[in-house]
C-alpha cells in the first residue's frame, strides 16, 4: 500500500487536552496508518492539505522546542488521542521514543495508548518511567473482525505485549474500544486478560461523518442479523443497549474486584471537565 509520507514542523508537541482524563495529549505523528474504519480522528483531515484516504498518509512531526517537562509538574499527559505514536513508521523516525526519553525525567501521569507491539522495543525505557500506564486497544478476539476493522497488529500479539509489560512492572490498561453491540465478546475478552491487566477501559462505538454508512454497510454484509438493532441504536438513536451494557460491566467487573472506567458517556464527562476548569479559573 502506497503510503503520502512528509515531515512538517511544529512549534511545540504540547496541546491542551479536551479529553476528560487527561491535561495535556501530545500527538507525535498526523494521520495513522492502522486506519481504523471506525476512527474518529479522521476529522483530522480537514486541517491538512491531504486528498489520500485516511489511513493512507502519515506526516512526521518535528520539533526543535524541547519538551518543558517542568510545565508538566503534577499533570496527566496521553500519548496519543488522533494517530498512534508506535504506527509502523514509528519504527523509521523514532519521534516518539525521542519524545518518551524526555518524559522519563517529568513529574507527571504519562499515558500511552496504542494497537502495536512496537512499544516493546521502548520497554526498557518505559521501566524507567514511575507514573505510567500503557493501554492496548482490544475489541475483539476475533482477529478476523479485527483485521476488516484495523492494521494493527493482531489481537494475539497484543496480548503478548501487555503480558511482557505486565511482567516488567507497567501498569497495563485494557482499552477495549469500540464496543461493537452484539459482537465484541466483552466478557469472554475480561476472562482471558483479568491476570495480565491492571485497569480496564470500556468505550462505546460511536458513528458519525463519512465512517457511519460504511460501518453500518459492513455489518448489513457481514452480520445481517444485527441489521435492525443497528439501526434502533445509530439510526433511532435508542440507548437501551449502552445503558444496559453499562450495568453489565459495573456488575461483573465489582465481582471480579477489577479497577475498570466507563467512558460510554463521552460528552457528560468532558462537560463536567470543562465546568471544573472553569470553577477552578
């Protein structure tokens, strides 16, 4: 696959966090070549000049400011909300290892997100760091589902991965994101990591843009029988599946003693965060 590769400039890898638990997120690269068919992040290509498909351009950012780690004293930093910083090109330019060397000194919550086993060529590294967490995205154990939805690496590969971070002393999340009603086997998924995972993260699938007919076309071909409860829950917008799932998770997840967070309410919690900044300005 021809992937649009460039290097671009940017003033500071620092940007302010919209997202509810984190202050800061730093984004090492544009664009992401796992091109998820349900990412979000596609937006991104409205403040680019990119005409390619998502998933097939990536630009490389440089920066020359360092990092002002003593900006970070006491924040919680998220690496990465709109690529992933270990994409393969990653394993070329080396941004994010560069960028992780300057955070091991910071006094701050470091939080690294990703679907790649890359980040194990950084472990050594990552050891050094005392306020981390690393999470792995895991939806399914169907790598065939898993393979028509992303390019990451596979689901068995990730569990290889935070097993080893696991057995080093990280603190490992299990993202399992998106929830897709009716097929991610989400207990089955909690079974089979509960001894290697320190946290769970639970998100919902959520359709929007030029990404919601394509999803909802691939599961009319490849689950038609979930064709109508698809439609009651992103065409009739009808909650009960969430909420009930919600209930679900809080339950099994008490009896089983797991520290979890459910971020299906997206919007309630990024509200409450910026009605906080706002008391505390």
């Amino acid at each position: 696959m021809d992937i649009a590769v460039q290097r671009i400039n940017t003033k500071d890898y620092l940007t302010r966090s919209n997202l509810p638990a984190s202050d800061y997120v730093i984004n090492p690269y544009v664009g992401c070549t796992h091109a998820c068919k349900y990412c979000y992040a596609r937006f991104m290509k409205r403040f680019t000049a990119h005409r390619e498909e998502w998933g097939k351009f990536i630009d490389v950012k440089e920066c020359e400011k360092p990092i002002d780690i003593k900006r970070l004293k006491g924040k919680s930093v998220f690496m990465s909300s709109v690529t992933d910083c270990y994409n393969p090109y990653e394993e070329k330019y080396g941004i994010t290892r560069k960028i992780v060397e300057r955070l091991v000194d910071a006094d701050c919550q470091l939080t690294i997100a990703t679907k790649s086993t890359l980040i194990l060529r950084d472990i050594e590294l990552l050891k050094k760091i005392s306020n981390l967490k690393v999470a792995f995205s895991i939806n399914t154990l169907n790598d065939a589902f898993r393979a028509d939805m992303d390019k990451g690496s596979s689901i068995q590969d990730r569990i290889h991965a935070i097993t080893r971070l696991h057995q080093a002393g990280i603190h490992t999340v299990l993202f399992m994101s998106p929830i897709f009603p009716y097929i991610t086997e989400w207990k089955d998924i909690i079974d089979s990591t509960k001894e290697i995972v320190c946290e769970y993260w639970f998100e919902n699938l959520n359709l929007r843009g030029e990404y919601k007919s394509s999803i909802l076309s691939y599961i009319d071909r490849n689950y038609p029988d979930l064709k109508e409860k698809y439609a009651a829950i992103y065409l009739k917008k009808d909650n009960t599946y969430w909420s009930e799932l919600a209930d679900l998770l809080k339950t099994y997840c008490d009896a089983l003693g797991l520290d979890y967070v459910n971020y299906f309410y997206h919007k309630k919690l990024v509200g409450e965060k910026l009605k906080d900044q706002e008391f505390l300005d």
